[in-house]
C-alpha cells in the first residue's frame, strides 16, 4: 500500500510521533493506521493515542428519567445554530419522550407524537428549517435508581454531552457527582469484566512487545506485564479510575463511602465518531471570487 502524505499527517495527528517515525510505522504495518499506532506505541515513539472520534454532526442529546429508568437520545442536525433553535430543542424534547416507551432506534422512529411518527415529524422539521436532521443514536438505562447529568446545558436536560448512572442505594447527589466524572473523563466501561477482550488483548500484546524491548528476564517481563495491565484497567474503567471529587479514592471506594453500589452508566456525546470535513474558508472564498 502507498504511504501518502495524508497518512503521515494523520498517524501524527493522532500519536504526536515525529514525521519519519510516522511514516516508518506505516511502512512496518503496511498501511494499516491501527497497526502503526500499535508500533510506534511498541517502541515508545507514541504520545497516549488521541481518541479516533472526531465530533462532526452538530445537535444534542437529550436525557429523561422516571424512577428507575432513563434514556438519552442524539438526534443531529448539521449547524450549531439550529440546535439552538427552540423549535428544534421541542423537537428533542419530544422525541426522548418516546423514547421512554420503546427499546431501541428503530422503533423510535416509527413511535409517534402529536399524531405522526418520529421519522415523519422529522421529515417535516427539514422541510420548514431547510437543513438535514436525524435521529441518530438512543440508549436506555434501568437500576434501581437512574440520576441524569448534562453538561453545559443547551435548555433543562438536553446538550453536547449527556449522561446516565444507574445505582442501588438512595444518593442522588453522589450520583450526580459520577455523571459529572463520566463525561469528563469518558471510561471505557463499568468495569474490567465489562470490557472488550479485544481492547483488552490489544493492549496486553502493546505492553507485552514494549516490555520485552527491555531485554530483561522473561519471568520479570512477566511481572511488567501483569502490573502494566492493572495499571491500564484502572485508568479505563469508571469504578477503577480516580474519582475527580476525590482524587485520593478510586470511583469504587467512593460508592462504598457513599453507600451505593454503581450498576451501570450511558454517555453520549454529540456527533461522537462521525468523520467531519472540515472546510477551508479561506480557499472557497479564493474560489468563489475567481469565477
């Protein structure tokens, strides 16, 4: 596979490497963008890789909850000026009403409010606004107790970011505190049990091929392994990560302080994982002016 300069300048991108490590990993890995990082990570060229979602679609997420249950829905539009428009934020609102009753996207979009489906009220929404819209993603949430969060709040329970935190055990407020947690730092899962073993056996065989560049004894590698690979699940996952309010306990101990057990979480994040194109403005402006 050719090794063009848009791959380099996306390997660097993504890692921090330098230009010719970039374009070596790539030349070792054939082309292959995960295998690269995977190398330069391996000799230790790599800064902590930079999360591959890039927000393209503008929106919101909206958040609701009754008792022990709670949804967050994306719907997208295509400007951060509609998703400000109050017509629009009705919109949402009405459609994480739905979504209360159903179990997932497809039956959202054919539930119905104010006498049409989801899809069809949409549909209508281009045609007065002038801009594309979808719903695009739905999650729902049952425990015992269901605390929302959203950060910097568009209107009351929708915005860029939304979160989620199932419990057993009556603590509104440190529920919210782990909401708050979840959408700044983002963890990967609930726990370790939780997490893709392919994530898992990527990153055993990273630190396995790093620990062995150290040419040490292979019962110590062994050592190096196992402690790199605690460290890692307790930096990805929410109940062992640092707890942002206190630093000095883990998300786990702090649930136990505060009496709760977490049973699970949902954060969804505006146009998360959507390549956006972004425009240069400067070079349609230099074009439109030579016509």
């Amino acid at each position: 596979m050719a090794i063009t300069a848009a791959l380099v300048k996306e390997l660097r991108d993504s890692t921090g490497a330098g230009m010719m490590d970039a374009k070596k990993a790539l030349t070792e890995s054939n082309g292959d963008m995960e295998a690269a990082v995977d190398w330069l990570r391996t000799k230790g060229l790599a800064k902590a890789a930079k999360k591959s979602g890039r927000t393209a679609a503008e929106g919101l997420v909206a958040v609701k909850v009754d008792g022990g249950k709670g949804v967050a829905v994306e719907v997208n539009s295509e400007t951060d000026f509609v998703a400000k428009n109050a017509d629009f934020q009705g919109m949402v609102s009405d459609i994480a009403d739905a979504a209360m009753t159903v179990s997932d996207i497809d039956a959202l979009k054919a539930a119905e409010i104010g006498g049409k489906t989801v899809e069809a009220t949409i549909t209508d929404k281009i045609a007065t606004i002038g801009e594309n819209m979808s719903v695009r993603r739905m999650s729902t949430l049952e425990g015992g107790s269901v605390v929302s969060y959203v950060h910097n709040p568009a209107v009351a329970g929708m915005g860029k970011i939304g979160v989620l935190v199932a419990m057993n055990g009556d603590n509104e407020a440190f529920g919210r505190q782990v909401a708050m947690h979840i959408a700044a730092i983002n963890p990967a899962s609930l726990s370790a049990e939780d997490l893709d073993p392919a994530l898992v056996d990527r990153e055993k065989q990273v630190l396995t091929e790093q620990a062995r560049e150290s040419g040490k004894p292979e019962q110590v590698i062994e050592k190096m392994i196992e402690g790199r690979m605690k460290k890692f699940l307790s930096e990805v996952t929410l109940l062992g990560q640092d707890f942002v309010v206190n630093p000095d306990l883990t998300v786990a101990a702090a649930a136990k302080e505060a009496g709760v057990e977490l049973t699970g979480y949902v954060r969804l994040e505006v146009g998360e994982g959507i390549e956006k194109v972004e425009e240069d403005f400067a070079a349609e402006v230099a074009k439109v002016g030579k016509a």
